[in-house]
C-alpha cells in the first residue's frame, strides 16, 4: 500500500503540480497534499492500517460490526448450511481483529424473511434493512421489532439520497471530477469542467453539510411531531464513497459531525440507539437497496450464469461434505473458493457493466478452482493441482479463520 501511494498516487500529483498549468497547479498540489497526509498517518499506525478502526472504537464513540465473509447477498446462497459459512467465518475473522460484536450488516441490505434465526444462533441482537418500497418514509425513523428478539434498523432512504442520488450534493460542480485524470493519473478538474479550485470545494462540502444537518433535523422534529416520539435516522452509503468516489467526502463528513449538535441531533451507534429506541412491531418485507429495491442486480436474467454457477457449486460442495467424500484440506479449499465466487460484486458489476470481463473471469475462475478442489480431494494422498504449494496463496489468506463446521451441521 505504501509503495502504491507513493508511486502512483503521490509521485503523479507532485510530477502534475511541477509541470501543470497554472489553473491547475492548486489541484495538484491538494492532491499531493491528502496523499501525503495519508501516508503520514499509516507510517503513525505502524503500516496497520486496521488499528485506526480499534483506536476508533476506544476512542471516538464508534461501533464495528461485521457483515457476510464475502459479502454474499444471504437470502440468494442455496442452503443454510452455505449462510452459516459466510456468518460464521464473518464472526471468526471480525472477532480477531476487533472483538465481538452484537450487530451484522446484512450485505446489499439483503433481507428474506427467516435470516433472523441464523442471527440469533450467534447471540446477534441487531441488522440493518431497507424497507423503503413498502413504508411511508417517516416509518423509517423507527426501529422493527424483528423475529427471534432481534432488532432491525431501517435506514432512511429519503436521508440517504442526498448523497447517493444522481442530484445529490456529489454533483455539484465545484467538487473533484472522478472519472477525468492527467496522463499521470491526477484528478485535476472539477465537475464543472474548469480546473478544480481546493479551496472553493471545501467551502461546499461545509455548506452542503449545514444543509445536511438542517434536513436531518427537520426530519427528526417532524417525527417527533406526528408520533410524539423521538425518532432515528440511520444514514448508511458504502464507505468507499467518501474519499474514493466523492473526495471531498470526508471533509463533508467532519463538517456533519460539527454541526450536528448545533441543530439538536444527537450522534449514536447503533447499540446506543438499541437502548435508546423503543422497537416498533411491523411486518419486514424481502428487500434489498439495489435496483427497485429487490433482488434482480443479482439475480436476473443478465446474470444468470454467476448466480445460478455459484448455488449449484454450493450444493455439490454441501452434498460431498455430507458425504464424506473429501479430504481436509480439498474441503477447506472448496469452501474459500465458495465464500470467494458468493462475492455480491461480480454479478453487481456484470450487471452494470462497470468492468468489462473482469467479474465474470473471477466468478468464473473461482468456480473452476472449487469444482477442481472437488474432483481431486477424494480421500487419499494429494497430487497434482490439489497439492498445498500449488494452490493461489491468496486464497489462503481469505477466511484464515475458517471453520468447516457450518456446512457440517445437520
């Protein structure tokens, strides 16, 4: 990581900010700047970069939970036996590195009816979910009292949109233009078109923050209002946007952390708000906060292939297991091979087509790894491509915590 940064990243914005234009120079000094900032603050964390997430939960009022092991969408894995792997191995590994924890994020907000009761199992008291093609917004502001005495947070889909929308603040044009870079592979313009002016961003992201706070509180006063009640907003987008996709994402969220308490909003985890909100009884209907809010991104027709490839291999794994058939070793390969081809994104990104070959070539490459680690992991000595020195080194890092016991159970 390290070595990236500085090569690619750092050494592009200082060549851009020596030889660009002087409209363009400021952009590339700020971006030499944050990716300096940036390996300054690993270089403090020792080159572990998980620390800065434990020194947050110590230190700043912030709750980590795990999700699925690979991210699968839960309700589309064939059989519970393959949902207690990704569970399973997400707890292992999250405990690990941070400790336990009573919550799970349920990847794509993926909910079917039933998921509680592989929750509860694991002592988990709480998910997320969006249900906003079936309530009125405001329902949102209230938790659910979910099956199996466990709680389901809806996210507020209304509150959520004012980033994640196409005409969310992202879009204005005084932010950084991700997709436009200088042959060294600088983001040096605006969305506008114009060169990109650090300063006058930095102004919109605190503004679009005041904004922000000034929409969450009207939110919160008008549930409160209509339900004499307090209500909760639970705003969730994927992490990455902040930063990656939207870089001034950050500084927007600092400024929202600055002006909540001004406008009366009160900051909370999640197991805060677990004891704060009282859940209210309403039905949970399947969903996901994918396209039309289902689960066709990853499970339609223009995706048929990895969807369906990754429930028949499941099943075969699943079968030989019971079985008997394989040995240790072919089994826990196998098994990281399945958590690997259970990846929501390759049928997201096949879908949209975001990646060219790319999602279909991994799916595709980790479905022929698991049905080789099958049919050469009968009992008996290994050979050939089953042998341990042969096998990706990388899939010996995912899941190093893994337990067959999941698919074992009756």
């Amino acid at each position: 990581m390290e070595e990236f940064l500085r090569r690619f990243r750092l050494g592009a914005a200082e060549r851009d900010a020596g030889a660009a234009p002087d409209d363009l120079r400021p952009a590339a000094d700020a971006e030499a700047e944050r990716y300096g900032r940036s390996l300054r603050r690993l270089s403090e964390l020792g080159g572990e970069a998980l620390e800065a997430f434990r020194a947050a939960a110590r230190e700043r009022n912030v709750a980590l939970i795990p999700t699925a092991a690979s991210h699968a969408v839960l309700p589309l894995v064939a059989t519970t036996a393959g949902r207690r792997l990704q569970i399973d191995a997400a707890l292992r590994s999250h405990e690990r590195r941070f400790g336990p924890s009573e919550g799970f994020w349920l990847p794509e907000c993926a909910y079917r009816p039933g998921i509680e009761r592989l929750l509860a199992e694991r002592n988990l008291r709480y998910f997320c979910v969006d249900q906003s093609r079936y309530e009125e917004p405001l329902d949102a502001l209230a938790p659910v009292r979910a099956p199996d005495d466990l709680v389901a947070f809806t996210i507020d889909w209304e509150t959520v949109e004012l980033v994640w929308s196409d005409r969310g603040y992202p879009a204005h044009d005084a932010y950084g233009e991700f997709h436009r870079l200088s042959m060294e592979g600088s983001r040096l313009w605006a969305v506008s078109g114009g060169a990109y002016e650090p300063d006058a961003a930095l102004e919109r992201a605190s503004r679009d923050a005041e904004d922000f706070a000034d929409r969450v509180a009207a939110r919160l006063g008008r549930f409160r209002s209509e339900r004499a009640r307090p209500g909760l907003v639970i705003f969730a987008v994927d992490t990455e946007f902040l930063g990656h996709w939207w870089s001034e994402g950050p500084a927007w969220l600092a400024a929202v952390l600055r002006e909540a308490p001004a406008h009366g909003i009160r900051l909370v985890t999640l197991p805060e708000a677990l004891e704060r909100h009282e859940p209210q009884a309403r039905p949970l209907r399947e969903s996901s906060w994918g396209e039309e809010k289902d689960l066709r991104t990853w499970d339609s027709p223009g995706v048929v292939d990895i969807a369906w490839a990754a429930r028949r291999l499941e099943l075969r794994l699943v079968g030989a297991l019971a079985a008997g058939e394989l040995r240790d070793d072919a089994a826990e390969r196998a098994a990281r091979e399945l958590l690997a081809l259970q990846a929501s994104d390759w049928a997201f990104l096949d879908r949209r087509e975001r990646a060219g070959e790319y999602p279909f070539q991994r799916a595709t490459g980790h479905a022929h790894a698991l049905l080789e680690a099958i049919h050469s992991g009968a009992h008996g000595p290994a050979s050939g491509a089953a042998r341990a020195d042969d096998i990706d080194p990388r899939m010996r890092n995912l899941a190093p915590d893994l337990s067959l016991a999941p698919l074992l159970e009756p």
